[in-house]
C-alpha cells in the first residue's frame, strides 16, 4: 500500500508541471483536456494509469503543439497529485468505490492479446526490448507502477512503432488483470520441474489416491482430467480447497499429511500443468 500523497504539494505540482493549462480540477484550469474530478470517485491508482496510457499519445500531441515539455513524475509525486485531486475535487454522492481488483488467469491472456509480451518477458517468459515486467527486485506499488507507465510512455510508443505494433487501449479493470498477474508471476516466479514433480506426486502419496489416463481402482479423481490450473495461483488454489476433502479411507489406510518444501512445490505446480498437454 501506498502512504498518504500531501495536497499542498500536489497542488504546486499541478501548476508547475502544466497540466492546469489543460485540464481542471475543482473548477480550475483549462478545459483542453477533460476535468480531473471524477477521478476522485476510484480508489485504485490502477484506474489513473489505464487513463493516462489510453490518452498518452494524444496528450503527447497537444504538449507538442502547445509547447509544453512533457512531465516527468516521481514516485511521491503522483501520489501527491492524487491527494490534491482528491481534496480539490467536489464531493460525489455516495457510491461504490471502485477498487479493482484484478485476475491473474485473465491477466496472463491479456498480456499476450495485447501484445504486451512482445516487448517485456514477465518472469522470464516474453521479448527482450523491454524489461521483465515481474522482476522480483521491483518491489512497486500501484502508484510506482502509474508512474512507471506514465515516465517510460514514450519509449514504448517508439518501440511499438519500429515493431508495427498499434497501441492497445486498455480498459481499467484489464489493467488491473495484467497488474494481478505481474504480481502472481513475480510471487510464484521460482521455476519448476515436471519431472521432479512427478517424483513429488509420488513420494507425497498423490498418485496413491489419485489416477492418471482413466487408471482405475483409485479412490480419487484422474489428475489428468483437472481443469482450472492454468496458473499457479489455480494449482495452489485446488490444493488449498483439497486439504477440506475428508480422506473416505479408513485410518489404517491413511498416511501422514504430507509437508511440502517451497521448491517441491514449485516442480508439482509444473508438473500438475503438464498433465493436461497433448502427449
């Protein structure tokens, strides 16, 4: 989570870096652009940068023609721009505060559909113009991330150009997707082994209960015929909900619950994955 913004300074900002010369904000500044107000009414930084990469490249065009440098932000900053939209801003009926939260498994389509991965490899995974997008020392909040899509803008218009890539709109809670799957990416980002995996399944007493292919005589489901492990926030999600399945064997049949280590866990995730692959 973010620390409070400081209006005051936000305010000073707002004049400072130009964006009073377009846009309004309580009823003061310029009309170019569109009032600011109604941002005070979403309580994720996520719906501020889905606004400002959407309308990046034609911002960018009245700057130039306007003459105005572009603004650069740091992290506090745009924080403190929240804070002053927020205090200047008149009060709205009340309402849903509209927080988005985002889904990984959709996030991770939406990377790819929007070509974002042509670019940024997200844990490993996707091109090398840009950089990992869940690199695991980029600790950044939602504000660092607004900020970070704002400041780098131009640069991944550019590339986009030399790549014949159009720019994406983005809806907010697609943004939000694609943030919660940085973040799932970057959280499980230690790679596993599926055949190691295999070898977890069975010394874990996995394969004890469950078959694979149609094998039969087994006392649970066909591991083979799961759905829903796309991702491994979905793997760990089944094994959660599996630990409240009550074992129908009898206690004389039962093993010890088994304890799994964090690269364990890692090859199994794969290895469930792989499962449901053509063979």
């Amino acid at each position: 989570f973010d620390p409070r913004g400081n209006a005051a300074a936000g305010r000073r900002l707002f004049t400072e870096r130009r964006c009073v010369v377009c846009h309004q904000v309580g009823g003061t500044g310029g009309i170019v652009g569109p009032s600011l107000d109604a941002l005070k009414q979403y309580g994720s930084p996520i719906y501020l940068a889905t606004a400002m990469w959407n309308h990046g490249p034609q911002m960018a065009e009245v700057m130039a023609a306007r003459g105005i440098p572009r603004p650069a932000f740091k992290d506090g900053e745009l924080l403190d721009l929240i804070a002053y939209i927020n205090a200047a801003s008149p009060v709205l009926p009340e309402g849903p505060l509209y927080v988005l939260p985002g889904r990984p498994t959709a996030g991770r389509l939406l990377f790819v559909q929007k070509r974002c991965v042509e670019c940024h490899a997200a844990g490993g995974q996707g091109g090398r113009i840009g950089p990992d997008l869940a690199e695991r020392s980029l600790h950044r909040s939602l504000t660092q991330f607004a900020t970070a899509m704002w400041n780098k803008a131009p640069a991944m218009l550019e590339a986009m150009r030399a790549q014949g890539i159009a720019v994406p709109q983005i809806r907010p809670e697609e943004m939000a997707d694609i943030v919660a799957h940085l973040y799932s990416v970057r959280y499980f980002a230690q790679a596993g082994d599926a055949r190691k995996g295999a070898a977890v399944a069975t010394a874990k007493g996995c394969l004890g209960c469950h078959g694979l292919y149609g094998e039969r005589g087994k006392a649970a489901s066909d591991l083979a015929q799961a759905k829903g492990l796309e991702s491994p926030a979905a793997v760990l999600s089944a094994l959660w909900n599996h630990s409240f399945v009550t074992d129908a064997r009898p206690d004389r049949a039962r093993a010890p619950w088994p304890e799994i280590r964090a690269d364990e866990m890692a090859d199994l995730v794969v290895y469930l994955q792989s499962l449901r692959r053509p063979r």
